[in-house]
C-alpha cells in the first residue's frame, strides 16, 4: 500500500454516522498492515465560554462520558475485526491545533479523517479548511492524511 511501512494509524472520529465509512477504512488498513490503531476524538468546549451557570459544566461532563462510550465502541469494533493493537485517546480544545499536536508526538505514519459532506449536521471543517489543515499536517506532522469520503451520510 505504501512504500513506508505503519506502525501507527490515527483515526479521527466525530462519532456521528458520517464517521462510519472513516472508522471502516481506518479499520481496514490496520489489518491490511498490522499497525497499532488509535481512534482519536476531540472534545471541542467553546461554548462553554458563553456559560453563566454551572449547569453546562454538567453537560460537558455528559458530552465528554458520551465521547468516551463511542470511542470504547470503536475500539471494540476493532478488535472484534482482528486489529490487535487499538486505543483512542480523547483531547479537549481547538480539533486543527489537536490533530497536528498528536500527529507531532506520536510520528504516526498515517492520518484517516473523514471529508466534509452535505448533510443535515453540521460539518467541524468546510473542504477549503479541511485542504488547509491537511497541507499542513502532511509538513508539519510528516502524516500521510487519507480523506475518506462517507458513501451514504444519511445511513
């Protein structure tokens, strides 16, 4: 697949249904190589900036145990597959900033991140971003970004 061999794949993971043919690739390609697989969510607080009440802390608290429980799926679907080595690893703040920072301390070969699509949902970077941000994890981060184009977003 690549004249590189992997050892470390990152899939970053929304957790919505887009996220389903990301996860599969992702999946897929830890198999195809052996490399450990890390599932990689971030929880992105700015609203709470707005707060003016502690009630919102309580949702966040919810928002991040819910981030969790979708990573443990993912991790499980993975391993039910075959993939052997899988984690996740859930970070707070900006998702750019967060995906080049991991991408610079783990030296992982390969990124897989899904591509903005048109659906109901609101999409974390338009495709212009999305370009930017991959240009620049490609230099920065030396990772091969894969974007994997969800088939049917509705599903």
């Amino acid at each position: 697949m690549t004249e590189v061999e992997l050892k470390q794949i990152i899939c970053a993971v929304r957790g919505g249904p887009e996220s389903r043919d990301t996860v599969t690739h992702a999946i897929n390609l830890a198999l195809e190589t052996g490399a450990r697989l890390t599932f990689f969510h971030v929880l992105d607080a700015e609203f709470l900036q707005y707060a003016t009440v502690g009630p919102l802390s309580v949702v966040y608290s919810e928002l991040a145990e819910m981030a969790k429980f979708a990573m443990l799926i993912v991790c499980d679907r993975a391993r039910r597959r075959g993939v052997t080595q899988v984690d996740y690893i859930l970070r707070e703040g900006s998702i750019a900033r967060q995906l080049l920072q991991f991408a610079v301390e783990t030296h992982a070969e390969v990124l897989v991140i899904g591509r903005p699509t048109r659906s109901p949902g609101r999409n974390v970077f338009r495709v212009e971003e999305l370009e930017t941000l991959t240009a620049e994890l490609e230099r920065v981060g030396q990772i091969r970004v894969i974007q994997v184009t969800p088939s049917d977003p509705s599903a």
